[in-house]
C-alpha cells in the first residue's frame, strides 16, 4: 500500500521535544518513512509520534528489540505531554 506522506502537528512535536528535554532525554526531531496508524489519524486531528531508540537501530524488523528503560521513557514523555495538554 502507499499513502500520501503528512505533517504532523506542530504544537505536540513541540511539546514532545520539550518533555523529553525537562526529562533530560536525548532527542532529535526524526522523518519515518514507514506507514504507522499515526498517518491516517494525522487527517482528521492533530497527531505526532514519540520514537524510542531500538538496539542496533533495527526497526519493523523481527529482530528489532527496544531495552525496557527506552519504553519506560518513551512512556514518560507521552505521560508528561498529556498532563501538560489538559493542565
């Protein structure tokens, strides 16, 4: 399948950016070239996505693994972002 490429909101990949800086995560800002639910939701409400490092940077992969403490982060920025939208 092949879909149209979106941009995802501006404002929540800010505010992922800024979490995992008050986190003291390392971060980047990343393009994925892979097809994710994201991608459609990205059409009818704001939408971005919070990407953890996998070992060996293997993803979409059977082989791909992403440690506990990665998920565990991820998981606090996503936490952190949703407090701070409804506060």
């Amino acid at each position: 399948m092949r879909f149209e490429p979106v941009v995802f909101d501006a404002g929540l990949a800010d505010a992922i950016e800024a979490s995992a800086r008050r986190l003291d995560l390392s971060h980047r800002r990343m393009t994925s070239g892979a097809g994710h639910d994201a991608q459609m939701i990205a059409r009818i409400a704001p939408t971005a996505m919070i990407f953890v490092p996998s070992r060996g940077g293997i993803s979409h992969n059977p082989r791909e693994h992403t440690d506990d403490t990665a998920l565990i982060d991820g998981a606090e920025v996503l936490l952190e972002v949703v407090v701070r939208r409804l506060s």
